[in-house]
C-alpha cells in the first residue's frame, strides 16, 4: 500500500486586503486541490485556512508518490520494420532508438489491422516533495490578484510582501524558495500577543498551536462564527440586537486574528440624522456593527472587534467612542447643511456634472427621466405630473454634501430631503425606489410613480449607452447595463405590470431624439434583444430550461410580465404526459411546413372541409376547432396554464394524423388543404409559444 502523509502549506504576509481574504483563500485551496488532481496525487479531507497575516492548507492524507505507469507504445508496421532479410529498417531502428532501447527488446503487437512494433515500459510514479512546490506555486499565480506588488530589491511579486513559507509533508520540512522566501516549519503568531516564531512539527497541529500558542484563530469561518456570536451577546447586554450585514462581518473577519467584541455608545443627539447616514458612518469608516432595539430603531451604541484582548477594555471602548464622534458629527453637519435649500434648489448643479460626454448632463438626463416616467406612469394609472416631478428631482440629491461623503445614500437622502420640503408622498418615496433593486433579490418599487421612475431611469442608460455603440463586452460594463436590464425586467415581472418593452424601448429613443441625439433606426431592436439575454439568465437562476425560454421568444411577445406567464405555463405544460408527443409533433409539422414553403407550395388559412379525405384528419381538424373555441377565452386571460392543458387533448388526433395520413400527397387540392391543416395545428399553439423548441 502506498505511503500516505499530511501536507501543510502556509504563506506569511504583510496583512492581506481584508475584502479579498476570503476570496483569495478559496482560490489558493483550490488551486492547490486541482494541482494534486492533475498530478494523480490522491488525498483525503483538505482543510483550508485564512488570516490577516496568512493563508495555509491543510491535506490531510496526502500520497506520497504518483503511482507507476505502465506504458505502451506503439511503433512501425513490422512489414516496414524489417526488409527481406529479416534485418531492422531504418523505420525500426528510429523507433527503438526514441524509445531509448535496442530493436530486439521491442515486442510485436498483434491487431486485426496486422502486426506492429511496440514498446513496453514502465514509468515510475514522481515523489509528492518534488511536485509541491511547484503545485503551491501555480495555485499562487493563478490567484485573483488585480495589482500585485515588489518589495525591497526582490523580483517576486505578490498582493503583499512576504515574510514567511511553511512547506510540510509529515514531519518534514519540503525545501524550496517560493516568492524569494525560503521553505520552513515556523509560523508567526498574532503580531501583539506573541510575535514570535512557532515551530510546527506535523501539519495536524497547525491549526491548535496558532489558536493556543500564537493567539490566532487560523480558521476564516470559526473566526467569523466566534464574531458573530461576540457581537450578539455585546447587543443583548445593551438591550437591542445586533445588524450584522454579511459583507461587513466578512470583512471584519479579514482584519482580525484574535477577535474581541466590544461595545460602546454616542451622544444621543445624533439620533435626530436619518439613522441611515449615521449606519454608513460607522460601517463604511469605522467597520462597526450597529444596535437596534425591539421596534428595529437605531440606538445610541455600537460594537466593534478589537484585534487584542486589552487588559484594559475600557481604554478600547474609549478611544473607539472618540473615533466615531468626529464622524457622526459630520453626518449631522451634512443634514442641517443640505436642508438649508431645497431639493429642487439643486437642479441647476446637474447642468455641470456630466453623465456621458456624448448623452449630455445629469440635467439634460434628469428631463429625459421626467418625460419617459410621466408616459410609464399613465400607463400605470398614476399622476403623471407627480412621475414628472419625481423624474425631475430624481438626481439631485446627488449634488448634497451628505451623499458627497456616503454616496451610497443616494436616493436615501433624497427622499428625506424630498420629505422635509413637502413634496408629495409618491414623489418621496420614488427618490429612493429609482435605484431599485440595487442588488440581486434586493425589494423592488411598490408604487406607480416609483416604478415608473425606476423603469425610466434604467432604460435612459440603456438606450443611451447603446446609441452611442458602447454596449457591454466581455466582462466590461462600465455603466451597468446588465444589471439595468435585469432591473427593469425584474420590476415590470415581479410587479406584474402590463407594459409593452418595446413601446418603451421607442419612447425612451423618442425622448433622446427630441434632445437632438440621432440614434440608428435598429437601435430598438438591440436594446430588446440585449434585454432578452439578461432575461434568458433570469429564468436559468431559477431552474427554468433554456428550452423552455426559447419556446416562448420564438413567439416574440414584448410585455415582460405576459413572457413569464407564458414561460411558466409552457414549463408546467412539457411535465405533462402529452408534452414530448405534441413537441415532437409540432417540430414535425414545422419541418413539413418550411420544406413546402422552400418548394413553392401554397396554402390557406383555412381548412376546407369538403377536402378532408382520410377520418384521421378529418377528427383532427373537428378537434383543433373545437378547441381552438375553447382556449379562445382562456387566451384572453392570459390564462395560458389552462389553454395547454386544454391543447393538450389534442395528442390522440395529432399522433393518427402523422400515423394515417401522408401529408403530401399527390393531389395538388388534397396537399395544400393537409398543410393548411398543420398550419392551423402550429398556428393555435404558437399563440402560446412554439413548442417544438422542447426538448425531450
């Protein structure tokens, strides 16, 4: 049995960007995991650490060898090895030589195509301590690391400088140079409570030394756990409970190795800013957690994780009260400040700040908003005048000194400042729900002046950034766009809103062109499409086929809320037991009908009956009436659920028909009328969606 042995790496660094660390300690384990897996290098339980100051795997049961290959290589046909007299030709002497051996060690082959030379060897397997290193050193380079970095007169380059290497296969020690850093046993503690050297024996101490030793918790998630848990406690002691917003608490769990909560307080005072402001305050600067009490209402106190575990906690809470002050007090400096004139009153400021060189201001945006909304609102049944004010007003809170300093408040403050001025309650809220949803599964607008404004906001950069011929490449979207169509899909879907995209496509393009802006003729098309992509990776997210959705855009509908509903009744629809026969059948009929159309053939709308010869298409054409009839109201409804089912009776006739009767026949009158048939067979179920797109 081959020899097994744990491994352990762990790299030593300058403290590593505490947003990425997570990130980069799942790329480093697996690019450590694919390195093994490339070399045949099998292994149990792979355990994987991250700190400020490191990044380190564990393998647990590692082979300590590549196992032994046999080879085979085959060589010449032995009619061209050997010549009349039985002696090696040059062919035969070329192949044993490549293969490092003499011709009469060379074995014959034998196959039903004839003989050949072979070669049989054997290869034995690398050792696990000379394929390491440069397993570690790949799984380095292949991490996503935006800028790296030099240090000192070195050549390696990294995200940070690099201090220390542990390299262990057992209990010993692999050596190597990796990033100009030699290859040992000892790891560093935490920088304050023991910054000295621990000597790691085997890799299955790791973890328990650093944590009783060296006063680190290695683990990302068990440190993250350990926070959590402090900072619920540290709340409950004060009488609230804690926010804790996941990508905070990840962050935090990247700049400490040996948390300890604590909790402190602020002048009440503050408590008359918008609780939001004072939140970005102590998370965005000072990666603090804040306190709610029963009714969610922001209290006087925040926590905070601390790095050491102070004799002095006081001191701690003290001098993080004293940070935390300065940047509260601006927050409420920006609030009084920015109330000293109206919202409104900062719309002459939009005029000097640009969107988009050739797309014009924020202003010349802000009016493009205000038309397009007022004309989505009636729509919706809403005041278009107050969409129009909204539209208008929708960017100027981007001129105030608070959203200056916290610029992810923007839309937040404007409603309160949309508030404080008197501004109709739809106008206020649509200050705040244009920008919705700002993130995957985030709320969506409720109200009419709200979405409306939303939808127009999005759809002015799409068609915008489109008409200047800058739309998404690749992984680049500078403004967005991506996530504004999906936007505005989610909105008009999810909200169930009744409007047609493409009839908003053309009066966004109509509101740009009043501004004198001359966008190509085919530009409403692309928006659309470009859309319908976004949509197609909508559906995907929540397990909906690809088949599914091409079924219903094959039919082109244009109002995003009928799309879905179309979508779902054809994904309910293919689960039935008729739904392959009818696909299947529907995709035959189409091939027919395109191969008559390509030879020339003609053919009614309607089907005459005095023309119907076989019964089988005689019962077929009764029934696509009759339930033609029959799904007639249910169509109307929008009830396509109920209308598939109902054309799904339709299977029997259907499968006798292609059964019974041959399509083209030779009587020209006969041919035409049986296409007309299928024609109308295609025709009742693609005002659904084409359902010979299903796949089986």
């Amino acid at each position: 049995m081959m020899e097994r042995k744990d491994f352990l790496v762990e790299l030593g660094t300058e403290e590593l960007p505490p947003k990425a660390l997570k990130k980069l300690a799942d790329a480093f384990t697996a690019g450590i995991v694919e390195g093994l897996q490339n070399e045949h290098l099998s292994h149990s339980a792979v355990h994987s650490y991250a700190a400020p100051r490191r990044l380190a795997v564990w393998v647990e049961a590692l082979q300590t060898a590549q196992p032994d290959k046999q080879l085979e290589r085959r060589g010449p046909a032995v009619q061209a090895a050997f010549d009349d007299n039985g002696l090696p030709t040059k062919a035969a002497q070329g192949f044993a030589r490549s293969c490092g051996v003499q011709v009469e060690e060379l074995e014959t082959l034998e196959t039903d195509k004839g003989s050949w030379l072979v070669h049989r060897g054997f290869e034995q397997g690398k050792g696990a301590r000379e394929l390491l290193p440069a397993i570690v050193q790949h799984a380095l380079d292949k991490l996503p690391i935006p800028k790296r970095m030099r240090w000192g007169d070195l050549s390696a380059e990294f995200v940070r400088p690099v201090h220390w290497l542990v390299l262990l296969l057992g209990e010993e020690v692999i050596d190597t140079e990796i990033l100009a850093v030699e290859s040992g046993r000892e790891t560093r503690g935490h920088r304050f409570h023991h910054p000295h050297a621990i000597s790691i024996n085997q890799p299955s101490e790791y973890a328990p030394l650093l944590e009783t030793e060296g006063r680190v918790v290695a683990d990302f998630e068990q440190r993250r756990e350990a926070i959590r848990g402090q900072v619920q406690e540290a709340a409950v002691r004060l009488g609230g409970k804690a926010v804790i917003d996941a990508s905070l608490l990840d962050e935090v769990t990247g700049m400490v190795e040996w948390p300890v909560a604590v909790a402190g307080s602020f002048d009440r005072r503050f408590l008359d800013v918008p609780a939001e402001a004072l939140i970005s305050a102590m998370k965005g600067h000072q990666k603090y957690f804040h306190v709610v009490d029963a009714d969610d209402t922001l209290m006087p106190n925040f926590i905070t994780v601390s790095n050491i575990d102070s004799k002095d906690i006081s001191a701690v809470r003290d001098g993080n009260e004293r940070v935390i002050r300065p940047r509260l007090a601006d927050a409420e400096f920006f609030w009084h400040q920015d109330r000293k004139q109206s919202l409104a009153g900062y719309r002459d400021a939009l005029k000097h700040v640009v969107f988009q060189k050739q797309l014009g201001t924020l202003f010349h945006k802000s009016e493009r908003i205000a038309g397009l909304a007022g004309a989505i609102a009636e729509q919706l049944g809403a005041q278009r005048s107050e969409a129009e004010r909204a539209g208008q007003l929708a960017k100027c809170d981007l001129m105030s000194e608070m959203v200056g300093e916290f610029p992810e408040l923007q839309g937040t403050m404007g409603r309160y400042y949309a508030a404080h001025d008197g501004e109709p309650a739809e106008v206020v809220a649509a200050m705040d729900e244009q920008y919705m949803p700002r993130f995957a599964g985030d709320r969506l607008p409720a109200n009419p002046v709200g979405q409306a404004v939303a939808i127009a906001d999005k759809l002015d950069t799409l068609v915008g950034i489109f008409g200047i011929g800058q739309p998404p490449t690749g992984s680049k979207d500078p403004f967005a766009l991506r996530r504004a169509a999906l936007g505005v899909l989610r909105t008009l879907i999810e909200q169930r809103l009744e409007l047609d995209l493409t009839n908003l496509i053309d009066e966004s393009i109509a509101h740009y062109k009043t501004g004198g802006n001359a966008f190509d003729a085919k530009l409403d098309g692309q928006v659309f499409d470009f859309m319908m992509e976004r949509l197609r990776v909508y559906y995907s997210d929540i397990g909906i086929s690809v088949d599914v959705f091409e079924a219903v855009l094959a039919v082109r509908p244009t109002r995003p809320y009928d799309f879905d509903q179309r979508v779902r009744a054809v994904n309910a629809f293919r689960e039935l037991a008729e739904a392959e026969s009818l696909a299947a059948a529907n995709k035959r009929a189409s091939n027919i009908l395109r191969q008559a159309r390509e030879k020339g053939e003609t053919f009614s709308d309607q089907v005459d009956s005095t023309l119907l010869q076989e019964q089988e298409e005689q019962v077929l054409a009764e029934r696509i009436v009759k339930v033609g009839a029959a799904v007639k109201p249910e169509l109307e409804k929008f009830d396509y659920s109920t209308a598939l089912q109902q054309m799904a009776e339709l299977r029997q006739p259907v499968d006798a028909f292609f059964d019974e009767v041959m399509v083209m026949a030779e009587d020209e009158g006969v041919r035409r009328n049986r296409l007309a048939l299928l024609n109308s067979l295609r025709e009742l179920f693609l005002r659904v969606a084409d359902v010979s797109q299903l796949q089986g």
